[in-house]
C-alpha cells in the first residue's frame, strides 16, 4: 500500500478526532516513516485521550466508513489499552492505543506537533516527536530480541534525517528511562552522530 493511502485514512480519523476534542498523535511506522526514510506501512498505530464520554461520538462519526466496536473501544478506555478500527474500503487497520496516565506518556503528548502531510489541504496531523518516535523504536527493538531490522532501520533513518533538528538532551533522557540509553549509543555511532 502506497504511504498516501495510510496518510489519507489516518487524516479521516484524525478529523473526527479534532471534531470531538480528543488529543491524539500518529506514532509507530507511520510516524518514523514521515520523520525519516518513508517505507510501505501494514497498519498505523494513533495514541489517543479517549475518555467514555468520547466513545458514542467516535462510533457514530466513523462507523460510515470504518469497522468499528463501541464495546471494544469501552473495554480499551477502562484498560487503558488499545482497540483498532479497520477502514472498509482499503482494510488497512488503524490500532489506536489509549493514553496511559504516566509522565512520559504525557510528556509524548505534550510534545506531539502537527506538520501539513498533504499539500493544498487545510488539515494537519499530530506526530509523535521524532525523539519520542526514536526512543519508543528502540524499546520495541529491545523487547523483540533486538532482531528487528526495520524498527533498527526506521531508527537510523530518524536520526539521518532530522540529526540537526533533534533535541538530544531529551532524547538522552527518555531513552534512559525507557532503558534504551545503549542502544541509542550504538544507534548514534552507526548513524555517524556519535
């Protein structure tokens, strides 16, 4: 699937989002992919400050034109977990993960920034940081056995692109509290940053 198509169907979401007065950003592949090297996405993952006041409204705005679950939304809010939504014409899957309450998750938010994707269209949408993106990446690397060679390369794109624009004292930071501080090191040393 082309990375417009996921951008389209993300800013469909993202408007009912601003619509209901919810807080959100896009992070994961999608995020990396617009912050660094762009590569085919599966799915997209959105982290949102869905309350259950929101989840009515958010069924009613979306369900024209994705598959969407009121109970699985209800039980992702009380969890502070994710649920997805699945667009009908395309099936490609949007996993949206509920804000959790932390400081660094809302450090995430607080930091998101909304950047115009598409030209000529009035709507931007709210990405993770690009810190924020390197750093989650790495923990997810981590967690897979340090295998994964695109969250590693999706990292290094990040760094490669935006090397002059990173704030590094934040990064530094976040990734010692999510225990990533050597694997940034190592991403660093391979990106030439070190």
């Amino acid at each position: 699937m082309p990375l417009g198509d996921p951008v389209r169907i993300v800013q469909e979401i993202a408007k009912v989002f601003d619509h209901l007065g919810i807080p959100y950003f896009v992070g994961g592949s999608l995020a990396s992919s617009l912050h660094g090297i762009p590569r085919a996405t599966q799915d997209v993952d959105i982290v949102a400050e869905i309350e259950e006041e929101h989840i009515l409204p958010l069924v009613e705005e979306l369900q024209s034109e994705f598959y969407v679950d009121a109970d699985m939304i209800k039980d992702a809010v009380s969890r502070q977990a994710c649920f997805n939504v699945i667009h009908l014409d395309t099936m490609f899957k949007a996993d949206i993960f509920i804000l959790k309450p932390d400081e660094p998750s809302r450090n995430e938010m607080a930091r998101r920034r909304r950047y115009q994707i598409v030209e000529n269209t009035p709507q931007g949408l709210f990405l993770a940081s690009p810190e924020d993106v390197i750093v989650h990446k790495l923990y997810w690397y981590q967690k897979g056995g340090e295998l994964s060679e695109r969250q590693w390369n999706d990292v290094l794109g990040i760094l490669k692109v935006q090397s002059a624009s990173l704030d590094y004292s934040y990064l530094k930071k976040a990734a010692e509290k999510r225990e990533v501080a050597d694997l940034l090191q190592s991403a660093f040393e391979e990106a030439k940053l070190d």
